[in-house]
C-alpha cells in the first residue's frame, strides 16, 4: 500500500513583466553591440531583433493573462 500523497505546493508569485521586460532590454543591447560591430554574418542581428520581438508579444500576453485574471 503506498503512503498518503502530500499535496501539490502553491504556485510561486513572479513578476513576470519585470522578467521579460529585463530579456527584451538585454536583447535590445546585444542588438546595438552587434550594430557597432557590424559582424559578416548578419543572422546574429536577426536573432537579436526576434528576441525584442518576442519580447514585446510576451509583454503583450503578460498584460492580457493578467488583466483576465482581475476580471
């Protein structure tokens, strides 16, 4: 017989806005140093300009995903 299941722990509180708001800053100075430095491969520029894009959509779910849940 197997001994009773403890129960789930409640979820951490996060800030999430913080914590893609700091990636998307990140991202947007890697983007600037790579600009400066104009490096031959220009995918790396690319990648930095889709890590600041999918950070805004990130802050854009965050904002909804909250607001719903005031509601």
């Amino acid at each position: 017989m197997k001994p009773p299941r403890k129960p789930d722990p409640e979820p951490l509180q996060t800030n999430d806005t913080t914590t893609i708001l700091v990636g998307t800053i990140l991202w947007a100075i890697a983007l600037v140093v790579l600009l400066i430095i104009r490096p031959t491969e220009t995918w790396w520029t690319w990648t930095c300009v889709a890590g600041i894009g999918m950070g805004f959509f990130g802050l854009a779910y965050v904002h909804r995903r909250n607001r719903n849940r005031a509601r």
